[in-house]
C-alpha cells in the first residue's frame, strides 16, 4: 500500500520549470531520502506533498484518496512536517511550541489530555530536548531549536514524516541520533521521508533514495543502485571515489 502518493506532479514558476512529470510513493514502514542539487526542487515537492500548495499538473493521493479532499486537522493527523528553517522569533517555550503539535488532535475549546501531555514529554525526550524544553526558544541555539522542531512534528504521532533537511546545524551526535530515531520509526511502520544534502551520514539509513535532477525523478532505488557513479556524475557533477585517510567514516552511537 502507498500510504502517499504522487502522481505526474509539474510545477513552473515563471518561466523556469521545477518539477516536471515527478512520481513519488510513501509506504509504511520506509525510510525514503530525497537528494539533488541546490534548487533541484525538492523542497517545493514536499510543499506538494503536504498540500500547502497545489501542482499545475499531476495528483496527490493520501490513503487512496485525493489530498485536496481531507479536512485540514484530518490531514494534519496523518502527516506531519518539519521544516527547513526551524527559528522562532516569539517568546514560546520549546514546551510549548512541541504542545502546539497536539492541537490536530483536540477541538479548539478543548483543553489538554493526559495523553497529551505524555505525548509532548515522549516528543521531548526522544531528541533529548527536555534539558532545554521550558526555556523560551529565542534563547535556544540553531541545532536546539531544530531538535525543538522535530519534537513538534513526533507529538503530532502522525504516520507520515516529512522533513526538509533535519540535521541541519545538529552536531555529530544528535544528527546521529535523529536519523537513528527515524529508523526506528520506520521499522516501527511509519513512513518517513528525509530531504537532505548529508549523504554520508543518511544513505546507509534508508530504504530507498530517490534522486531529483532537472525536474524529474532521475533515479528511485536502493542506496547503492542510487549512488553509482554515473549518477553521482549526472545528478551531483562529482566523482564518487573510494574512502581516503580518515574519511569517510562510518559513525555509531
């Protein structure tokens, strides 16, 4: 079953085209990487995804049924999002921005639950924010304030994860972490779904890497079919070459 579908997805701004004829799939229990150049369009295509804006061409499906027919808190239930600027510039603390991913959940009168909360304080301490989650985010550094909003994006316990470039200023440690936690969460049966220019650190992660070039979809396929070198060529303009000295490594907790 493809819990989240994209079907011919096209996209022009102006007169440059962004996406052109893209199919993408979610299934439970993946962990999917989306990679290309700067500007290759992968942000845009989460946009899609998430149906905060709308294709020129080409059909999103959720469950089987098109993405623009659910109800927006329906849909917020099932698909969460974090993405890739995470700053606040209000005096919220992480507690309670990671709270406001529980609001899918209640009718807007409706006040907080238990499970709420043990929702919020599991989101916490999954990517180790609880140190920091009850000061005001303003005060938080940039990799504090993306682990902040990655623990919103858990307390919504949606099935389907998008995030646009997660270990963004997170040093080794926490990146690690994260990208272990989302595999954990795929084997666990969600989906998730990583645009990122870590290659090194998430490619021996995922289940699969979906590759955009130039628009299209240049390559679907496992990490090792994906990055080949002609593809490495192609996609990124780079020789893929053999470990030299100390690096790469691989890195574990």
């Amino acid at each position: 079953m493809n819990a989240l579908a994209a079907k011919n997805l096209s996209l022009q701004r102006g007169k440059r085209i962004v996406l052109d004829g893209v199919d993408l799939t979610m299934r439970p229990g993946e962990l999917v990487l989306l990679a290309g150049r700067n500007g290759a369009g992968k942000s845009t295509l989460m946009r899609l995804l998430l149906g905060a804006e709308r294709p020129a061409k080409g059909t999103v499906t959720l469950h089987d049924r098109p993405l623009a027919e659910w109800p927006a808190l329906a849909r917020a239930r099932e698909l969460a999002f974090v993405p890739q600027e995470a700053e606040s510039h209000f005096e919220f603390t992480g507690r309670e921005l990671v709270t406001m991913g529980r609001h899918p959940h209640r009718a807007r009168s409706m006040s907080l639950q238990p499970d709420d909360f043990a929702a919020v304080e599991r989101a916490l301490s999954a990517v180790d924010a609880l140190p920091f989650a009850d000061r005001a985010v303003t005060t938080l550094s940039s990799g504090e304030q993306r682990r902040i909003a990655v623990a919103r994006a858990l307390a919504t316990e949606a099935q389907l994860l998008l995030l646009d470039e997660p270990t963004s200023n997170l040093d080794l440690e926490h990146a690690l972490q994260l990208v272990v936690l989302l595999k954990k969460l795929a084997a666990a049966g969600r989906g998730v779904l990583i645009a990122s220019h870590d290659l090194n650190l998430l490619a021996r992660h995922c289940d699969r890497v979906v590759l955009l070039h130039e628009g299209r979809v240049f390559a679907d396929a496992s990490p090792e079919q994906a990055f080949s070198v002609a593809n490495m060529a192609t996609v990124f303009g780079v020789q893929s070459l053999a470990p030299s000295s100390y690096f790469p490594r691989d890195f574990s907790l």
